[in-house]
C-alpha cells in the first residue's frame, strides 16, 4: 500500500543525483530490498511506471534485489541466513536468534545512466 | 553515448529517516519516552490507549498523544475524555504515519511541550504492513493484537512484530468465547520477535494493565511508577533493540508520597503510628499483600482508592484517581472486594503473632479521629456495615466534619476546659 510513496521517494533521490550528470538518462535503477522491509516487488513495479512519468526516470527500468534475513546466532558464532520469515530460529540449532544482521535494506544500490558528450 | 554505473546506495526513506533521528534527540533532549503502537484496525489500539492515558495520569505521569487515521477525528474524541491533551492527524488515504506528520503536529499543539511530558504516545493508522517501514523517532515500538484476529497474525505479518519492542494481547476478556489458544499466541509472536515483553490486557476489566503501566514506568525511567515505593521489577527483553539507545536506568529511589492537606497531623493516642499517612500505609500494604495473595492483585487505582479521605491525609493526585475510579469501577463492587480483602487480613493479622494484630489496631485507632475511605471500608468488613456505601454517606460525613471541625475550634479557644480527649475508635 505505501510502495507508492517509495517510489516517490526514489524518483525524488535519483532525481536529485542527476544533477551531477545534466542530461543523462536514467537506464535502470537497482535496489537492495530486504525481505523484512515490508515492500512488495510487484507493487513496486506497478508504482514505478506511474510515478516516473514525465521525469528523468520516465522508461527506465526497476531491478529489485531481495536480500535474505541473515540473523548472527550466539550459540553457533555465526551469521545465518533464514530460509523464511515463519519463525526466528537457527536453521543450524534451532535457537531462536534476535540479532539481525541484514533483512530491512531498503535502498537505491545503484543506477545506470546513459550520457551524451 | 556512453553508459555509466552510478553508485548510490543511500537508503529510499532517508528523508524520513533523517528526520525521526531529529526526532529522537528531542525526544531524548526533553525527557520523554515516545512509543508508537501499530495495530490492524479495530485491535482496540484506542480503548487501550485511553485506559492507559487514564492510568497514567492517575499515577501522577504527564502524557499526551498523537492519533493517526485517514479522516474523521473520533478517535482524537475518545482519548481525549482520558483528560490528556490529544491531536489527531487525519492521513487523507496515506496508509501510514511518518516522521514529517509527527514533525508537523508536535509544532503549535496548544498547551503541549515535550520538556513538559513524561510519556508520548503516537497512535499509529489501522494497518499492520505499511507503519514498519516508518521510522517516527519513537523508542518503543508496540505492536499490539487482539484475541478476535487469531492466534497466527504475527506469522502473517513478520515484518511488523518483528520490529516492535513489546507486544500487547488486547481484549483478553474475550478470549474464552474466541477460543483463543493463548500458548499458541504467545509461542507465534516469540518465534517472530524472540525475547519480547508481552503483555496480556483488557482494556476493558483493567486486567494485566499494571504490568503494563510498570514497563511504561521503568521505560520512562521511572516516571509513572508505583507511588508505595515498590521497586519496578521487570525483567528486560532479551531482543537486540533497533534503536541505539541506552538501557533504562532501574528504577532506584521511589518517587515520594505528595500530601494535599499540609503537614501530616499526628495521631494521637497510639503509640506505634506517629502519623495518620504512615497507619494509612500500614493497613493499605496489608491489604494489597492479602490481594497478592488471592492471586488477583489490587489494580494501581483500586489501591490508590484505599487512601481517599475526606478529611486527613491523602494522595496528592487523588481527584484524579477518582475519577479513573468512577469510569472503569463499580463502587458496591470494589466495596464488597475490599471488605473480603479486609477480613481475611484481619483475621490472618489475628491469627498471626499477638503483635501483628496491636499493630493493626492501633493504626486503625491512629486514623479514627479522622475521616478516612479505609475507615469506612473496615468498618463495612465488620459486623457493623453502618458505613455501607461511601457515596450514600457523603452528606452524613461532611456533617461529622463540620462537627469536629466546631469542636477543634472551640478546643483552640478553649484550652483550660480540655483535659482528656480520647475519640471514639470505628473499629
């Protein structure tokens, strides 16, 4: 429901970083999403083609990246990866783990511009 | 045409994030503890959230509360009846609260500074995916859930519990007809957020409110604490906190009893008590020992109650626990309760060492000269319920006062003629 307002937030931040590159334009937009950022791809996706409309961004593509959970188990001394979001547990001891290493990423990794010398 | 790789990796809610860490230092800076509850809609964030307000202020804390939702401001309405300063913030379709609103309604909210507040709660809009996203500079983050939405709803919304700081069961007093499997409950949210606090509440009946109110108060510092000088003791979540914010401190000395009717008078003709305020303390610690006991703990407002008096010593903030008294209890109940509660301390204190027992009746004897709630309350406990029904007698008090208050006048002009002056005990 709120991916609207990301992608808003996206077009105004990659905006703002063109200026360093005055008529550039824009080929792909990469993100690292992760998976507890509470983001929908699809929504995503779906929002992108309306809010880029008449910006610099207009045709440009979304690449999303889900990033998995990576929670550091003590018992282990490890960072693991969660094989899903039902249950906060090692998937090596079966501990239930609460330090979170990755899993709530929501950023703009990098874009792909097009210049004319 | 060449193409390039622009790195940038700067986070899409920077903007918000930057402005709730604004947020979080003057929250910091002011000495107030902000939480930001996050429910589906209709979980009874708002029923919750009064009786807090309610409670809270009762124990002497300064609170207010922002309340998000996408229009009308009935919920501003209903909070607003617990007499804490409440603004609403009317969304218009967004899904969401965040950092820039919270911003924007914190500025000329007439009668309210953060340097100013103990506690400030933002109610979150009726949505359990689109608010955890949000960052609000808040330092704890409650999700909350109700016994009607099903025992599964953590495993269905990790990304919510999994970043609150404390979870709330509300409306436990329907769990039974729900068929609501607390265990399994329980068991769901600890697997989606390992190690964090719970609290199980009616807003309602009022039950598991005071474990509630004591985290808020150990949270805030102590701020909202117990006024008998209880020690707080919670134990912490074992859960990594999102924030960087340093632990609370325990909560060390306990905040002193206020007095409304100036000096403590001292109560003559007992030998154990050297004030009304400490034979009050003293009965009133045996009567929520004897609570405890029963395995139904008086609530914060039901002990507070104990102190009311209308003429003597009381709690300075005792309007107050009037009025939550009068919104959330029955008084013939409470009544009945207190005079259970009464007798059985009275016989244990019997029972007990011959000691125990003076002691009990000589802080009786310290408060018979004046007109005490508790007076009332033992006297109906006993075989004489003459004093049944407080507000019945309310007239018939004020009469004795102003007798008494005649008779220490005419003590005061007249010296020479008292000798002897012992007051008859209610006991």
């Amino acid at each position: 429901m709120h991916e609207l307002s990301i992608v808003t937030s996206i077009v105004e931040s990659v905006t703002e970083s063109l200026a360093a590159y005055p008529g550039a334009q824009v080929k792909e937009v990469r993100l690292r999403v992760g998976a507890l950022a509470s983001v929908i791809e699809d929504s995503l996706q779906f929002c992108y083609g309306i809010a880029t409309e008449d910006t610099p961004l207009d045709g440009s593509k979304l690449v999303v990246k889900i990033l998995p959970v990576v929670m550091h188990c003590e018992p282990c001394n490890a960072d693991v990866e969660l094989p899903g979001l039902q249950s906060f547990r090692c998937p090596q001891c079966g501990e239930l783990v609460a330090d979170m290493r990755q899993g709530r990423e929501l950023e703009i990794d990098s874009i792909e511009i097009e210049e004319n010398p | 045409m060449t193409t390039r790789i622009v790195e940038l990796r700067r986070g899409i809610l920077k903007k918000n994030d930057e402005l709730a860490a604004g947020l979080r230092e003057r929250y910091a800076a002011a000495g107030v503890l902000a939480l930001n509850l996050v429910s589906s809609p209709g979980t009874g964030k708002t029923a919750f959230l009064q009786r807090t307000l309610t409670e809270l202020r009762a124990r002497g804390a300064r609170v207010a509360a922002l309340v998000g939702d996408l229009e009308t401001d009935n919920d501003a309405q209903r909070l607003a009846a617990s007499g804490a300063p409440v603004r609403q913030i009317n969304t218009h379709g967004i899904c969401h609260l965040d950092a820039e609103m919270i911003d924007k309604h914190l500025e000329g909210w007439e009668g309210v500074e953060l340097n100013h507040l103990d506690f400030l709660f933002i109610e979150n809009v009726g949505n359990l995916v689109c608010p955890s996203s949000y960052d609000l500079g808040e330092r704890v983050r409650v999700a909350l859930l109700s016994v009607t939405e099903g025992e599964d709803k953590p495993l269905k919304y990790p990304t919510l519990f999994n970043s609150a700081d404390a979870a709330v069961i509300t409306k436990m007093d329907l769990a039974e007809p729900c068929g609501f499997d607390r265990e399994l409950a329980l068991k769901n949210i600890q697997e989606i957020r390992p190690g964090i606090q719970i609290f199980e509440t009616s807003a309602k009946t009022g039950a598991g409110m005071k474990a509630w109110l004591d985290y808020l108060a150990l949270e805030g510092g102590g701020r909202g604490a117990r006024l008998d000088g209880e020690t707080v003791a919670i134990p912490q979540p074992i859960a990594v906190r999102r924030d960087p914010t340093p632990p609370p401190q325990p909560v060390e000395a306990a905040p002193e009893l206020d007095e409304v009717f100036g000096e403590p008078e001292p109560a003559s003709n007992s030998e154990g008590f050297s004030s009304a305020r400490e034979a009050k303390e003293y009965l009133v610690g045996l009567i929520d020992d004897e609570a405890r006991r029963t395995g139904n703990p008086l609530m914060e407002v039901e002990r507070k109650m104990l102190y009311d008096s209308a003429k003597g010593w009381t709690l300075r903030e005792i309007d107050q626990v009037r009025e939550t008294f009068n919104l959330y209890h029955d008084p013939v109940e409470y009544e009945e309760k207190i005079s259970g509660l009464i007798r059985s301390a009275r016989l244990r204190a019997r029972a007990g060492k011959d000691r125990q027992f003076e002691a009990w009746s000589q802080a009786v004897h310290a408060l018979s000269h004046e007109k005490h709630y508790l007076l009332d309350l033992i006297a109906a406990s006993g075989e004489t319920p003459r004093l049944r029904g407080r507000r019945r007698n309310l007239w018939l008090v004020l009469l004795v006062c102003a007798v008494l208050a005649g008779v220490a006048i005419w003590m005061g002009l007249h010296p020479d003629d008292v000798k002897v002056f012992v007051p008859s005990s209610t006991h």
